[in-house]
C-alpha cells in the first residue's frame, strides 16, 4: 500500500521466500514472507523513518540478519543490523557509525557466528593515510561477533586514494 521497493530475497528450505524491501511511503524496511506460488504468509514493517534495507542472509541458528543504512541526523549516516526470527521479530540490533557518513552494501555470516560488513565511508580519517583534500569516500569492511559488538580496535580496514571509492 506504500510503493514498496524490494532489494533482496532468500529462498528458504521449505521453499518459501523472504523478501527484504523498503516501503516508500513511510522510509521503514518491508519484510515480506511468500509461499513458492507467490501468495502472502506475512509481511512486516520495522525500524525507523530513516532505514534504508541493503541485504539479508540467513545465519546458521534459523534466524536472519538484515544490513540496513540508518540516518541517523540530514549529515550523518550509520550502518544497523538487525537480527530477526523465522517469523520476522526483532531479537537484536546495533548500530555502527562514526563523524563522516557510512553506507552499507552486504553483509556475510562467518562460520563463528560472526559477520564482515562492506561498504563506503565518507570518514576518510579512520585510518592513518596522507591528507588528501579530494578524498570524499573510502571502502571500507570490518567484522563484528555473534552478539553483534563491533571489533573496531582489531578488525577494520578502509581502502581508497584519491577522491571517491565505494565498496
């Protein structure tokens, strides 16, 4: 009823589908559950005005998780996951960000139950590196576990020279 976008899916193994979306209207993340024939089982509307859905993977444990851009200010973006059940509720989230914007592109489960997170940064100072003034974006990936805690001390890269990279 809102224009609703979709920008990934997962087939599951009883051969229905989960489809990640954004409804238009309202800025918020559309889950949508269909059978294998296409006819509604459930759909759900979580998260903020200022979601923006990016990908969904299905974890090990029968839960799901979803890669979201999150504005949190008109200047400045973050990264939000979400943890959901099969049934699509909310068990979990956080929340990544820093001073520059950050803009998500995919998220991949790693067998320890933890995740690496792809994407763009406009905070070019991360990372020691020449001052560059065309610098407006960097890649970036780094890794958070299980329990969604960011490992942003050992385990973050940012890649990029000149003036803008998207990963």
């Amino acid at each position: 009823d809102e224009n609703e976008s979709g920008v990934d899916l997962i087939l599951l193994q009883d051969e229905t589908l989960l489809l990640l979306g954004q409804a238009q209207g309202s800025k918020k993340i559309y889950l949508v559950k269909v059978d294998s024939d296409g006819n509604l089982i459930w759909e759900k509307y979580m998260g903020g005005n200022s979601d923006v859905p990016k990908d969904i993977e299905a974890v090990d444990n029968g839960s799901f998780i979803i890669l979201s851009d999150y504005k949190k200010t008109d200047d400045n973006s973050d990264i939000k996951l979400i943890r959901i059940d099969s049934d699509g509720n909310s068990l979990d989230s956080a929340v990544y960000g820093s001073p520059g914007n950050e803009n998500s592109n995919s998220i991949t489960p790693l067998t320890d139950g933890g995740f690496i997170i792809a994407g763009t940064t406009e905070y070019t100072s991360i990372l020691p590196k020449p001052s560059d003034p065309n610098d407006a974006s960097d890649i970036f990936h780094f890794r958070c576990d299980a329990n969604l805690q960011f490992d942003s001390i050992t385990w973050k890269s940012q890649y990029g020279a000149g003036t803008i990279d998207e990963g």
